[in-house]
C-alpha cells in the first residue's frame, strides 16, 4: 500500500505526482504488462544476453 503524505497547503497536483512516482517506482505496471503474455524461458533469456552486450558495448565505448 502506497501512502503519501501530504503537507499543509499543499495542492492535489503535487500530492497525484508524489504517488505516480511512488507508484511507478514499485514496478506493478511493468510486472503487469510482463504477465499478459507468456514468454518462454529461452526467449528471456537470450533478450538478457542481448542488453547485457549492449550494455557492455556502450560501456567500452565511453571508455575509450
């Protein structure tokens, strides 16, 4: 349960951005969008492998 705390004064504008970032911060809508479909363990896998030399390509890139 997520729970913001709102200070006095303050409007409902700042109080709904404090709780998407709160909200966003927990993960539920990118686990939600993960579950609609199945994804065979292999296929994760190998998109892992994927970011990981990405990742490591652009890693070596600002090195040098």
């Amino acid at each position: 349960m997520i729970i913001v705390p709102i200070k006095e004064n303050e409007t409902i504008d700042k109080a709904l951005k404090k709780f998407k970032k709160k909200f966003e911060k927990t993960g539920v809508i990118k686990q939600l969008r993960a579950r609609q479909a199945f994804e065979k363990p292999s296929v994760s896998r190998r998109t892992e492998i994927k970011k990981a030399v990405y990742r490591t390509q652009l890693q070596a890139q600002f090195q040098a």
